[in-house]
C-alpha cells in the first residue's frame, strides 16, 4: 500500500470496530474517520489511515451532527449516521466479536440506553506557558488519537444534572494553576449534586483545600474529592438503586447512564427468573445486588474496598430487602470455587474490560444452573464464554445494550444455562453418601 497519497478518491465499505469508514485502497484497508458506508469520499492517505477532505458523494443515511465539537473531540465517533443503520452497527460489533470467536447464539436487537444522557464526565486539565510567563489552561476532553486536549464550552451528550459540570471544573483546576500538573477532574450528577474527584495534584495543601471548599460551597457542590480523599463532604453525594440509596465512593464505577443501569438491571432479573440464592461477582457497589436482594438472597462479591463499604452500608440501611451478605475478595487472585458455587441457584457477573478468566474457569466446572455475564468488552466475553461453553453450559441470548450512544462502546447480557447437571436433591444425596 502506498504510505502517503493526498487527494484520494475513496469509497466506503463499511464501518471499523471504531466507528472509522473503511475502504479498499492499492491492495489493503484503510480508515477514515467520519465517513459513512457507501459514501465516495476525497481523503489523504497515511498508510492505514487517512484524513477525510471531503464527501463526494454522501450516504442517504446521512443526517447533520448535532454538536460543534464533533470531528475534533475525541469522544464521539459516529453522530452523522441515522439511528437503524447506526443501530445495526452497534449491535454488529457484538455480532462479529463473538464469530471471530466461533460462538453462535441468538444475538437480540440493540438496546437504546442512552437516556437523559451520561452522568459522569471526565474532564482534562493542562496547564501551558504561553512564552511570555502567563500560564494558560485547557480544559475539556483529549482530541481523538492526540495528546492534545479539545478545549470544549459545552457536551449535549452529558446528563442535564452536569450542565454546571464544565464550568465548576474548569474553576477548580484554575485555582490549582500553580501546581502546573496534569490534572483529571471526574464530575457526577447524584441526587444530591455535584459530586467532584481530582486526580494528578497529589497531596494538597491547606491553601488548596480552602479554595476548593469555597468552589464547593459557592456552586453547592454536595462533595470535593482528591485522589478519593474527601475535602469536603456538604451531603451524601447518593444514587439509587432499587429500593436502596447508595453513597457512592468517590470516582467509583459508575454505569454511564441511569437508563443503562436499569437496561441492564432487567435484562439480568429477567434472565434469572425465581432464582432464590444468586451470588452477585464483581458487584461493584450494588447495581444489581440491591436490585436482586428484593426478592432473593444474595451473596455479593467485589475487590474494591470503598464500593463494597458502600454497598454494604446501602443494604444495612434499606428495609424490605432479604438476606445480603457483602465480601470484599479479589475474584482475579481467589475467585470462587466450584465447591462454594454449587449451593448457588445462578452467578451474575459484571467484570472490568479484562473479564473474569478465572472465575469463569471455576464456573465451568460448577454445577450452578444460571450464569449471567454483564461485559463492556465483547472479546473479553467471547473468551470467557467459550470457557462456559466448553464446561457445559449453553448461551442462550445476548443482548447488546448501547449507553455509549455514539460512541464504538457496546455493552451485552448474555445468558448461559447448564445442561445436563443434576438436581440439587440428588447432588445433596450424592455429597451425604
């Protein structure tokens, strides 16, 4: 292929993994950001990639971006392509991921979970000289494939609840101007406000301290964070889930959107049916414990300190749940063996992007009847799924859940069921003789 061409004529094949247009150029593939399929296109070629000049010939599907930031932000990568096509895109990154696999099920319709919109924004400082010893800042998100930051006034995809987000954290990163630090500020909407956690300062000051207290109490933030470490906590910041209200640890995993928390929550109790002993993995601080502990008894599993703690507080805190046992336990080190499984009706399981290898090494060889996997990360899933299906369970369906609209994010409930495994009456005759 030829590395460097400018004026290219391309035409467009299809979408990439993400969300780039792909076209057939001088024997191999290239990318090109922002163009749809079909599309006829002028672009400079960069080896592999290429820039996109113009649209020669657009794509019916076509309809105009809605943000000014689009194709300079690096946030979102498809905004241009009409929902059913962009529907069936998302829902086909789940598709190939599990073919590449080798694994065919029932792959169900996209469900759109974007809702109000995301409730947690990351936001990027830097701190620049502008040669004549002023300091300037940048704020907003990194610039797709750059380190360079896109200095944004505005995100429509952003729940209503941040719409003070950029301008409360674009004045608490000036205050800290002076410590010339990369800086990372995470702002959530809960129902109680603002909650803000910042990371890269590093231990602060009183001085430091004091600023943000005044920034928290001048825009009623309900908590200022570092690094986890609160500086000011005016209210509880709180999400609920279920019948529980839970405090959330600050900077904590958080579902992208209110909407895909209870997609996903649905798709889960609906998978597990009358199940009356469920254990919840990688639990996090409660999405689906809280939920299930309404009409089962849960047993639920996480290995990170502070979400536990929460989790086990909302539950101590909230009547009409039954039993909930909470266990902080790091599942990748010590997952849970087949013999404390077996006791299970069904497993849910909710790992970060790496997946759950070892847990689901000592699932497949359980005897629980109901395996639930909740994955951001298709490849990830696909090879813990294969690891089910070889110790004998089934996957039923997968539904993909989009609550990164716009975005090459998919998230997917899959279903998995035992065959051939006997009843708990004879595996506790079997265990008694």
């Amino acid at each position: 292929m030829t590395d460097f061409e400018l004026n290219a004529e391309l035409t467009i094949a299809r979408l990439g993994q993400r969300g780039e247009g792909l076209a057939r150029h001088d024997g191999g593939m290239v990318a090109v950001p922002f163009a749809l399929p079909g599309e006829v296109v002028r672009a400079e070629i960069d080896r592999d990639r290429a820039k996109l000049v113009e649209v020669l010939s657009p794509s019916a599907d076509r309809v105009p971006a809605f943000c000014k930031w689009f194709t300079i932000c690096g946030g979102c990568a498809v905004q241009t392509l009409a929902w059913p096509p962009y529907a069936d895109w998302k829902r086909g990154l789940v598709v190939e991921g599990l073919s590449r696999a080798k694994i065919e099920t029932d792959i169900r319709p996209l469900v759109d979970a974007h809702g109000a919109g995301r409730r947690r924004a990351t936001f990027h400082a830097r701190v620049h000289d502008d040669g004549a010893g002023r300091k300037r800042l940048e704020l907003g998100y990194m610039q797709a494939r750059a380190h360079s930051i896109v200095s944004i006034d505005q995100c429509p995809i952003l729940d209503p609840g941040l719409a003070l987000a950029l301008e409360t954290a674009r004045e608490a990163a000036t205050v800290l101007i002076p410590l010339e630090k990369p800086l990372d500020i995470v702002v959530t909407t809960t129902l109680e406000g603002l909650d803000i956690d910042i990371r890269g300062t590093g231990p602060l000051d009183f001085g430091y301290r004091q600023a943000l207290i005044t920034i928290a109490e001048r825009h009623d933030l309900a908590r200022v964070s570092n690094h986890g470490e609160t500086i000011i906590e005016r209210r509880p910041p709180t999400l609920r889930m279920g019948l529980a209200l839970v405090t959330l640890p600050a900077g904590g995993f958080l579902q992208a959107t209110a909407a895909g928390e209870e997609a996903l929550a649905t798709l889960v109790r609906e998978a597990l049916g009358g199940a009356k002993k469920i254990a919840d993995l990688f639990a996090g601080s409660g999405t689906f414990a809280l939920r299930l502990a309404e009409k089962a008894e849960v047993l639920a599993v996480e290995g990170d300190a502070p979400a536990m703690r929460s989790l086990a507080r909302a539950a101590h805190e909230t009547e009409g749940l039954r039993h909930l046992k909470s266990q902080h336990r790091n599942l990748y080190t010590r997952p849970l063996m087949a013999g404390e499984l077996d006791a299970l009706d069904a497993v849910v399981f909710d790992p970060p992007r790496a997946g759950a290898q070892a847990q689901a090494e000592a699932l497949a060889v359980s005897s629980v009847l109901t395996v639930v996997g909740v994955s951001c990360n298709v490849q990830t899933f696909a090879r813990d799924a294969r690891i089910l299906i070889d110790g004998g369970y089934v996957l039923e369906k997968v539904t993909p859940v989009d609550q990164f609209r716009h975005s090459a994010h998919v998230e997917l409930v899959g279903v998995f069921r035992k065959v051939n495994v006997m009843s708990k009456a004879k595996r506790r005759g079997r265990l008694l003789g």
